[in-house]
C-alpha cells in the first residue's frame, strides 16, 4: 500500500505531504481545484503520466513484490523518487531506473481505471487479457502461443514474396526487358575495378608529356659537361665517384622517361578522355565501379528468377499451405484456452455487476478469419443485447465490472487502484451501486478516487478536500464535521442547506 506522498513545486501546487490508510481514500473540492492535476502527480511518481513537479516521492509498505535486480523481498519498503531538473530522474531505494522499466515495475502493483477511455471492450485488447490468464493458468500456453506467433510471422513474410512473384508475374516482361537493358549499358562498357584509376593516371603524365620532354631536352646539357667534371675533380686529387654515381642515375631516370615515351606515343588522348567519361558515368550512378559491378549482377540474378518465377512460386505456395495448416491448428487450441479463461472472467464480472444492479453479461467469442491475434473475435452482451443499445449508465457500469475483474488478474493481492472521475455524471442508484463495489473491493485493495458524488465519498476510508486560492491549490484530510460540511457542498452547491447537512449526516451514519 502507499503510506506516504510528498511532491513539490507541481503546477499549481506549492507543496503536498499526505500520509494514508488502506481501503479507499477519496479526493473532493469545486471544479478547477486541482483534483486531476493531484491524480496525475500521483501517477508520475510511478511512471504512469508525466512529471511536472520538481521533486516527488511515494512510500510503500507491505508489497508482495520481490525483484532481484532491486534487491527487493515480499514486505520490503519501497521509495520511489523523481528529480526533475534539466531532465526527469527516477529513482527506486535509491537506485536509478529508467521511465520504462519504472513503468513496468509500477503495472505488478498500479491500475490506472478511466472511464473515459473506452478501448476496454476492444477485441484485441480483450484477447491480450484473456492471453495474460491463459499465460497464468496453463503451462503449456506459453509454448503454444509463441510458437503461433513465430510461425504467423514466417507465413506472412512468406505471402509477402508470394505476393511479390504474383505482382511480378504481371508485368514479368517489363522487368526482363529492363534487367537486360541495365545489364547489357554496364557490359558495353565493361569496367574493370582499378581501370578508372589508372586511366586518370595516364590522363596526368599524357597532359605533362610535351612540358616534360623540353624540361629533360634542357637538363640533358649538363651531360655534356660531365667529362670535364670528372677531370677536374681528378687533378683536385678529389674522388669523383659521387658525381660518376649521380650522373648515372639522372641519366637512367631520363631514358627510363623516354622508353616510357615510346608507350604512350600509340596512346590516342581522345580515346583516353571518352573512357573515362563512361566510366565517370558509372561512379556518378552508383558510387564506383565495384558497386556497378555488383548491381550488374544482382541484376542477372533477377533475370535468372524471372526465368524460374513459375517454380518458385510453386514452392512457395506449398510452403504456406502446409505452415498455415499448423497454425490454424495452434489457433484452433489457443481458441480452446481463451474459453476456458473467459468464463472466469464473466464469472468474476457478474459477481461485480451484482453490486451495480445488472446481471446477465455474456462474453462471446466468436471465429473470424485468422490474423495475427487468432480466429478469435471478443463481443460482449448485456440482458442478451449488445452494447450498442444499452444506456450510458448500464455502459460504465458494466465498464467498472469489467476493469474491475481485471485489476485481480492484473496486479499483485493488496495492490492499488487510481480511478479517475468514476462516478461522474451518474444517477444517484447507479452512484450507490459503485460506491458499494468500491467498498467491497477496499477491503482486498488500496483505492485512490477523485469523486464527484456523495454516496462515493461517504464510504470513503479517508476524505480528503482539494481547494484552489488565488491561484495555490491545497489539500488536507477532513475530520467528521467537515465531511459532513464538504458532502452537504457536493449535494447542494455552493450554498449548503439544512437538507443538504441532514442528508450527508445520513450517509456518513449508514457507512
């Protein structure tokens, strides 16, 4: 249970410190008070909706839950904190953990009920329930289903090819005729890996050939002068073998320059410059010569399955057929354990709508074409009509039956319930008969409500007032004579009267 709150600096709230009981505790005060802002701060501590306050932190006492990665024992207390300054922190007895893992943490303990959010009586969310029991209550579910879902994802990814070739099929010559084409332009000009590289290598020295030849016709003097260096140096008494080696080696360099020449003299520039144009072509398109090279034959493989589409078409067909059969088989068991389950949970929802003046729900499921969630399609009936046609009131109620049922599937024994606006616009029967489940189930859980109508609150284990002035909301826990004061205001407005005073004097005698 949650024994204590204290949040900071959270939009108009200065500050809230509130310690509570088990059973239900109920938040009342005009409009605009601050009751959804209160509710909301609540549930960011445990990652539920967003953190607007600068510093928050909840205490809970004798959960069941046990986590290792947290070193947490059944019974232990556990400290949630949130830190929001450049960005939010969350912390768990003073380890940090991330929003989504703090999320998933939260939902073995929390249940968020809204009765504005109409999705609960969705088929597909309804089988993700019924799955989540089957999980719980047979062991051989498990296995079944994941091996469902592994094999729907084959087959479907196989339909997908399947489709594919069908497509292709149509337009088969199309694509002929282009992986030709596309083949044929790169074999025209038949690239080799290095050549572009070494063409523009050749392009550089054919460019330099005449600028290099006068450069060496010029140079090429002073070995004219290489005799009288020598003699020099020999009647210097000098050794002139350096210079014999140097001139040597210039005069390699320069004839190796001019057997080279000889190469490139049947060498046509025009020719040199128009294959590397084409082969520039083919890098601006796919980035090099290696990658067109690659698409060339990623291209003859296309037209070699062009060839073949007729047979592995066929094989493809075989193999979905015989996939599919399994899984329809899977679902047809998977189908089996869903109703098994179902009946526990109309069973556990009639017991609720007992309380709230209704009877005779009936979940049906019903066989649709197979998809990723089954042959399952979840309806439900209420007096053998469907949902379409009772009254709004009939509707949340057999709404808070249904959620209700699932909060004992779905969170952990003694955990706790956050119910927003759930008497909100209602007749007074239907208020007393949702204030009376609410009472029965505060004995197995800690339920937290904002509450709009007085039958709710007076049944209340802790009544608590959230008030706005000049623009600061608060929040304190009322005493005997001021719930009677604060009940009497929901009755008869702003100004309370004496009928109003013995009516909630009544209510609060019956609790």
């Amino acid at each position: 249970m949650i024994n204590r709150i204290y949040i900071k600096d959270c939009l108009s709230f200065k500050e809230i410190d509130l310690e509570f009981n088990t059973g239900l505790n109920v938040f009342t005060g005009p409009s605009g008070a601050g009751k959804s802002i209160l509710m909301q701060a609540i549930l960011s501590l445990f990652a539920l909706s967003d953190v607007k306050a600068s510093l928050g932190e909840v205490l809970i006492s004798d959960s069941k839950i046990s986590d290792e990665l947290y070193d947490l024992q059944s019974n232990d207390d556990i400290v949630i904190k949130t830190i929001k300054k450049e960005k939010v922190r969350f912390f768990i007895n003073n380890q940090t953990i991330s929003k989504k893992n703090l999320n998933t943490f939260s939902s073995k303990l929390i249940k968020h009920l809204n009765l504005r959010d109409t999705s609960d009586f969705e088929s597909v969310k309804l089988l993700n329930f019924l799955d989540k029991v089957c999980y719980k209550d047979y062991k051989d579910f498990s296995s079944k289903k994941e091996k469902f879902d592994l094999l729907f994802k084959e087959a479907s990814k196989l339909q997908k090819d399947l489709n594919k070739i069908i497509e292709d099929e149509l337009k088969i010559e199309d694509l002929k005729e282009f992986s030709k084409f596309e083949i044929e332009k790169i074999e025209a000009i038949n690239p080799s890996i290095d050549e572009y590289e070494e063409l523009n290598l050749l392009k550089r020295k054919l460019s330099k050939k005449e600028k290099i030849e006068d450069a060496i016709k010029s140079a090429s003097e002073i070995l004219n002068f290489r005799q009288s260096v020598s003699n020099s140096l020999e009647l210097l008494e000098e050794d002139s073998s350096f210079f014999d080696e140097t001139m040597n080696e210039l005069n390699n360099i320069f004839e190796k320059f001019n057997d080279s020449l000889y190469e490139l003299e049947d060498i046509d520039i025009e020719t040199v410059l128009t294959r590397i144009e084409k082969l520039s072509s083919l890098q601006k398109r796919f980035g090099s010569i290696a990658e067109a090279l690659e698409y060339k034959e990623e291209k003859k493989k296309e037209l070699d399955s062009y060839e073949n589409i007729t047979f592995e078409k066929s094989i493809l067909e075989k193999k979905i057929s015989i996939i599919t059969l399994e899984i329809n088989d899977l679902a047809e068991e998977i189908s089996t354990y869903r109703k098994k389950s179902l009946v526990v949970l109309e069973e556990k929802i009639n017991k609720y709508l007992k309380f709230l003046y209704l009877s005779n729900a009936k979940i049906n499921l019903k066989n649709k074409k197979l998809d990723s969630h089954g042959i399952d399609e979840v309806s439900f009936e209420l007096n053998g009509v469907s949902l379409n046609t009772i009254s709004s009131g009939e509707y949340n109620r057999l709404r808070l039956a249904l959620l209700t049922s699932m909060s004992e599937f779905d969170i952990i024994d003694n955990g706790v319930l956050f119910l927003d606006e759930i008497d909100a616009n209602l007749s007074g029967k239907e208020s007393d008969a949702i204030a009376n489940v609410l009472s029965t189930l505060s004995k197995s859980y800690q339920i937290f409500a904002i509450s709009h109508q007085p039958q709710l609150t007076s049944v209340s284990s802790q009544h608590f007032l959230v008030d706005k002035n000049d623009g600061i909301s608060t929040i304190k826990l009322l005493k005997k004579e001021e719930r009677i004061n604060e009940i009497a205001r929901m009755i008869s407005g702003e100004k309370i009267t004496t009928d109003a005073i013995k009516f909630a004097k009544n209510l609060l005698i019956k609790k």
